[in-house]
C-alpha cells in the first residue's frame, strides 16, 4: 500500500519541534517504519505466492484452475477477479492470434467478488475484447496493463477505480486473460501490485496449458477409443439391440471398456462386454486388439469356453511382448506390460432359443423373461484374462422369446462410497421398469448410476430374443443312409415352395444333396438337416463327427471330390462350426430378388 509521504513527513517535522526532539532522529524514525513496512508487505506478497503455488492447478482441469486463481486474487490483493480463455483452450486446442484482429472472442471462464464488479458478463458468457482496449492491447503484445478507472467516485462505494489487465501465457502461447479491480476506500493499484499478479497469472497460465494439454490427449484417446467401438449395429434377426459407451470423467482417462454384436452363422448372434484394466491410450489401445481378436474368433464359430481360452492366450502375449509380470500382479496403469482383462461372451440361437455364455472375471449378465422378475445369470466366473491357469466354463440356457437381457461393464455397478451389491440392485430395479423402448432402457439404466461412478467408463449392451417359428425355420431327422439324400431333397423343395421361393429350389436341392451325402459317406451318428430364411436362406446339416471337411480341387478323373466345390461355387458363404456332439456344415444362399 502507498503511503501519503508528504504529510507524514509534515506532521513528524511539527511534532518534532514543537516537543523539541532532534528532527534527524523522527527522521530516522520515519525511515525505518517505511523500511519495515516495506519489508512486511513484500513478506506478505511472497505469502501470497506461495499460497497462489499451492491452490492454483491442484487439477488438470482448466475452468476449475482459473476459478482457483480468481479467488486467491480476491483473497489476497483484488475487489474482484474474472479470467477470460480461449474456447479452443477449454477443448484442448492451441489458440492463435492473428495480426490485426479487431476484436478478440474469450469465454468468461471464472469470476470471484463483489457482485457490482461483475456487470452483466456472468460465467460462461462471451466476452469481446474491443480494438484499441487496455485488455486487448496486453493480449496482442503480451504485456500486463495497470489502468486508472476515471469516474468512479460518482458510480458509487463499490465500483472499481483501479485495475490489471494479466494476459495469460505459458511456453510463448497466449491463453487468456485475467482482469483484476479494486473499488471504494481501497489504494488503487501500484508497479508492485502489477508485478504481484503478473507473477501470479504466469504460474496459473502454465497450469492451464498443462490442463488444456491433458485435454487434447484425453481427446485424442476418446477419439481412438470410439473409433475401435461399433459405430452402427447391423440388423440382426436374432435379437433387438440397443448399445451405450459412456466414457469416464476427464481426470479419469479413457478406459478400455468394449462391447460388440457380431452375426454368426445359422442366424446366430454373438454378445460380448469386456475391460481392460486401467486408462489411458494404452488401455485403448489394448481393447481394439482385444476386440479384433474376439471377432476373429467369432468367425471361426468357436464355443465361449474356447474363445475365452484363445483370449487369455492372447493377452498372455500381450504381457510378454511388453515385459509384465506373468501372474496378474499388476495392471495397464502401473505397468504397461501387466495387461489384465476381464470378458463376457454369449451365443444365442434364435431357431432353438438356446444361449450359451462363459465369463471371464466379468459380472453376470441380468435376465428378464417375459412375466418375470430381473435375475443375475449363473455363469461359472473364470479367472480373468491374462491370469490364466483355470478353465473357463460355459453355461447353457434357454431364453424365450422376447426375453431383455443386459449385459454391462464394471464402472455401471461400482462408485466410490458404495459396495457392487448396492450398484446390482439398482441396475436391477432400473431393468425391472416397464419400458418398451430398449433405447429409452439404456438411458434409463445409465440415469440411475450412484453419484461419482463417471471415475469409470461403462459399456452396456441390452437386447430383446426373437424366435424363428416355422415360417423362418424348419429341421428334420435324416438316418444314415444314401437313399434320404432323394428324401432330403423333397423335403427342402417342398419346404422352399411353401416359403415361396421355387426360383431357389434347383439351387438349394443341390447344395442340400452334397451336404448330406457328405454328412452320411463321411460322419457318423444321425444326420439333422436344417433350412432358415432369413436375409439368406441357409441350409445347415449336421452329423457327429469332428472331423472338419476341406474344399479341394479334384482332378479330371476323380470319381468324387468336387461336393463342398459346388457348394462353394453356388452359396454366398460357407463353413463348419464344431459343436460338443459333432460339427455342422453350412451354407448361405443369396435370396431371389421377389422374395
């Protein structure tokens, strides 16, 4: 504060002679209170760094940063305190100014103090800083302004009479702007004042550029974390589907939580959750390859409790390539190499309304039938991936049509404060409504998360079953004998004409005649032939043997050889998929352009 010299000085010296004691002595007096005062405010502006040091970018979060350094302000030199930044800056982006900008565009981004002060600009407002203003100027050419505000004793005790214009720059990059005021009785604003908030502004800018920088990467990771999630569900006939991903807060980091609806074969679809364990780029990084995987598995029509088994082997890898430890002790977030996951793959087949699940380490998915209360679905918990060392189980199960059945990741059921139990009665009681529209069931669900469950990300897939009654598929018990391929061949063509669909009839008898006469030459045990129309018609026949066929070349004088060759030539697809009692061989015939 600016002491009024002159008169003190004056009222010393009249003191002095009037009590007769040396005027050098008051004199010297007077100097040494100056020099102490001195030095007791600057020991108070040092305080006052070292406290701006320790409240200002306790977060990587650039509005709450400038809200802390408007309040040490007023707290400590200011009426009121407002800072202005760049909305590229609040989304993570690198502003630039171009020369000979007539206006400058900020968002009012934090203010502390007197309510007068304020005007009609309130938090989240636009501010323009105009061509020529003291502001403007100290952005353009990044010099701190100390201003004299004229008229303001008229204006009343609370409007401002002095105030500091701060442009905010870290690392030679002008982020902002803060305003600071001082109004009624106060001192106005001196070179020392000025040099106070300057400091202070520049510690407080290189915090907000480590917060827009932290921004641009968590951006960055989402970005990649979206792009490797599904963008659109393909139609399915199996099932009705409706998906979230919800990432997790900004000071959490992107997660590594996936989900996926993947076509099978004989109109099936296969469910999957999953979770890395940790966050950051790495973790998203691991949950596209993960993903890849399990998609890649899925082609090969391999059962949950083997896919599962490839998984873990796969993550094992994983751990290896990048050096983890090998027993699980550690995870993606303190240690690159110590990759953990956990899993939830499920089958269902629409035509005989059977599901089949294995788990991973993984919750359990909810089940509703229709009429039914919500319950959590008892699936053998394997360990989870990249721990190895036990087998993974499958469950089977039968799921009637029109059944919902939810399945979700870790941060849906677990928030600070409160047990998973707490989070999968609350996700059960959210199931339990009676909402028809399972997009409006997905927001429903995720409206009823406990308070600070966004410290993680969440995934959620819920579905509705559908059956394939007999306008969609039929199946028949074929002995092991030559002579049914004659029989076999009347019962699709008969099958096709009912389903209207005699342009496709010479085509199906042929591949159902190769199918089965490979299913009785070649397997063993009884031959099930199957037809579903869907999107395609498929043709299905399966025998009990393991043994997987191979399309080959015959040569010119071959007697056989050339079945699953014609197959091949006159199906959109084809393929085997294993099964606990044999295999099934399959082929996708593309539909007549009138059905």
């Amino acid at each position: 504060m600016t002491w009024g010299r002159t008169s003190q000085v004056t009222t010393v010296t009249a003191l002095a002679v009037a009590l007769g004691v040396s005027l050098v002595v008051c004199r010297i007096r007077v100097a040494g209170e100056r020099r102490f005062r001195r030095l007791m405010i600057a020991r108070e502006r040092l305080a006052l760094l070292s406290e701006a040091g320790a409240r200002v970018g306790g977060t990587l979060d650039a509005a709450r940063t400038a809200e802390e350094l408007a309040e040490v302000a007023v707290d400590g030199f200011a009426d009121h305190a407002s800072v202005d930044l760049f909305d590229c800056v609040l989304q993570g982006e690198e502003p630039v100014l171009q020369p000979g900008m007539e206006t400058i565009t900020l968002r009012r981004t934090a203010q502390a103090g007197s309510a007068e002060a304020m005007g009609d600009v309130r938090t989240g407002d636009v501010v323009v800083y105009r061509e020529g203003s003291a502001p403007t100027l100290g952005l353009v050419t990044g010099d701190p302004m100390l201003m004299r505000i004229t008229g303001a004793a008229g204006a009343g005790m609370k409007a401002p009479h002095s105030a500091l214009a701060v442009p905010l720059r870290a690392r030679g990059v002008t982020l902002g702007a803060a305003l600071f005021t001082r109004s009624g009785d106060r001192d106005p604003f001196d070179a020392d004042d000025l040099l106070l908030a300057q400091e202070i502004g520049a510690r407080a800018a290189v915090c907000v550029d480590n917060a827009r920088r932290y921004t641009r990467e968590h951006n960055t990771s989402l970005v990649l974390q979206r792009s490797l999630l599904p963008h659109v569900l393909s139609k399915l006939p199996a099932v009705e589907a409706a998906t979230r991903y919800v990432p997790a807060g900004l000071h959490a980091g992107v997660g590594g939580d996936w989900y996926d609806v993947i076509p099978l074969s004989g109109a099936r679809v296969a469910l999957v959750v999953g979770d890395v364990v940790g966050h950051g780029v790495l973790a998203a990084a691991t949950m596209g390859r993960l993903r890849a995987a399990v998609r890649t598995l899925a082609d090969v029509d391999l059962p949950p409790d083997e896919l599962l088994t490839h998984l873990d082997d796969i993550v094992t890898r994983f751990r290896t390539e990048m050096g983890g430890a090998q027993d699980g002790s550690c995870d993606a977030r303190s240690d690159p190499g110590g990759i953990v996951a956990t899993c939830l793959y499920m089958i269902y087949d629409p035509v005989s309304c059977r599901c089949v699940a294995a788990r991973a380490g993984h919750p359990p998915p909810a089940v509703a039938g229709p009429g039914s209360a919500v319950e959590y679905l008892d699936i053998p918990a394997g360990p989870p991936l990249g721990v190895g060392g036990l087998p993974f189980e499958t469950a089977e199960l039968e799921l009637p049509r029109g059944t919902l059945l939810a399945l979700y990741t870790d941060g849906l059921i677990e928030s600070p404060g409160h047990s998973p139990d707490e989070g999968l009665e609350r996700l059960q009681k959210a199931l339990s409504e009676p909402i028809p529209s399972l997009e409006a069931m997905c927001d429903h669900v995720l409206s009823t998360q406990a308070e600070g469950s966004s410290r993680d990300d969440v995934a959620l897939v819920i579905v509705r079953t559908r059956e394939f009654d007999a306008t969609h598929a039929a199946a028949w018990e074929l002995t092991e004998d030559l002579a049914e391929v004659a029989h076999a061949r009347d019962l699709a063509s008969s099958r096709l004409t009912g389903w209207d669909l005699r342009d496709l009839a010479f085509t199906a008898e042929v591949v159902v005649s190769e199918l089965v006469t490979n299913a009785i030459r070649y397997g063993t045990g009884p031959v099930e032939l199957r037809l579903i129309r869907q999107d395609t018609l498929i043709c299905e026949v399966s025998d009990s043997s393991n043994t997987a066929p191979h399309l080959r070349r015959a040569r010119m004088f071959d007697e056989g050889g050339r079945g699953l060759f014609i197959v091949a030539q006159l199906a959109e697809r084809w393929g085997t998929r294993q099964r606990p009692d044999g295999k099934t061989i399959w082929a996708e015939l593309a539909l007549p352009e009138a059905a």
